[in-house]
C-alpha cells in the first residue's frame, strides 16, 4: 500500500541519521540537549581525612606509647643506667627495681615477648646505638643505648638460653642468659583510660 511504502521510506531515512542530526531535525538545541560538558573524566568528590594518631607518642615522662598495639615503652633503656651489657637475669632485677621505684608512676614493668620487641623495629626509623651504629627503631627512643633487647621467651628444653632481638637487623637470637654483652628495653601493658598522652591528663586537672 502506498502509505506503508511512505513509512518504510521515512524509518529508512531516520535510521541513516546520526543522533545528533536527529536533534536538530527535531529542532532541538544540540548543545543544551547533550551539553559541553568532558564526560570523559568523573569529578572525584572531595574526601575529608581525619587525621591519624600516631603510633608512638612520647608522653614527656621518659615513657612512649605505642597507641596501636597498647604498651608502653621506658623512653631508654638499661645501657642507660648501667653503661654496660647485663645477663637475663639482672635484666629481670632491672625490671623488679623500677617496680620498686614505681617508675613513672606504674609497678608491673617487664622484659618484652618476642613480638613485642620486634613492634618497635623498622627499617623506615634510624636512630643510634651507643657506639654510633644506626639501629632502626623510632627516634622518640633516646639515642646511645644498646642494639639490642633481652626478651621473656625461654628456650624450650634449653631453659639456660633466652630470647634477645636485634634491633639493627631485626633478627631474634637465642642467647646464653648469663651474656653479659646484651641490654633490656622494658614495657609494660597500656590499658584502654591510660592511651591519652601524659600531658594530656596533666592539662585535664587544670580544666574547668
């Protein structure tokens, strides 16, 4: 029929037509209709980042908190006091002597576990031992001390060698406990109302 033929003929034609050209034949404005926006890059929103606590905070009491893993850490250690290496066993009555003390106003500090120890070590930190070596452990620690800390781990079957950590390679070494040539960086456990800075509780008293 002749108006089948017509339509047939006027799809044809619409379909040889590019999107835009069907715009303008419907008199449409092409550029408010698709616009002169780059649609080619999605604008990214912009993302506000609060600002993280650092993992080490240096309560200004010879003390440093590790706010991740919950410890506190004497800001020295043992080469500090003594100026020379102690075994296993004296760093146990280290430990038992600032007890006594209540150093920093606590009494339950302790020679490290292994994975304790090894929380303090990166090769990102540099600091320096007692002999000028670079040890990789945060600079909040008080540089000149020793390269080293004894631990708790006992060997199993072995019970005359302890556990020390390097903190210049990272390694964990089985040592005799009456080497004399080694140190101890005590810790002690933080609990949940003590992760606050020392100052920070100072400063509370003297709020209203």
């Amino acid at each position: 029929m002749p108006g089948e033929e017509n339509s047939e003929d006027m799809e044809k034609e619409i379909s040889d037509l590019e999107p835009e050209d069907l715009i303008e034949e419907a008199d449409y404005d092409v550029e408010e209709w698709i616009g002169d926006d780059d649609w080619s890059e999605i604008e990214e929103e912009d993302v506000v980042v609060e600002p993280e606590v650092p993992q080490l905070i240096d309560n200004g009491n010879d003390t440093v908190s590790d706010s991740v893993h919950h410890l506190m850490w004497r800001r020295t250690d043992s080469f500090k006091d003594f100026g020379y290496g102690i075994t296993w066993h004296e760093a146990l009555d280290y430990c038992e002597s600032l007890n006594e003390k209540k150093f920093a106003g606590y009494d339950d500090w302790r020679l490290p576990g292994y994975d304790e120890a090894k929380t303090l070590f990166s090769f990102h930190k540099t600091n320096r031992d007692k002999d000028g070596a670079e040890l990789h452990i945060d600079p909040l620690f008080e540089p000149g001390g020793g390269h080293n800390t004894w631990t708790h781990e006992e060997k199993p079957e072995f019970s005359q060698y302890a556990m020390k950590f390097s903190y210049v390679t990272g390694n964990e070494i089985w040592e005799n406990k009456d080497n004399e040539y080694s140190h101890v960086r005590v810790v002690r456990e933080e609990r949940k109302e003590e992760w606050e800075p020392e100052w920070r509780k100072q400063s509370k008293k003297f709020d209203g």
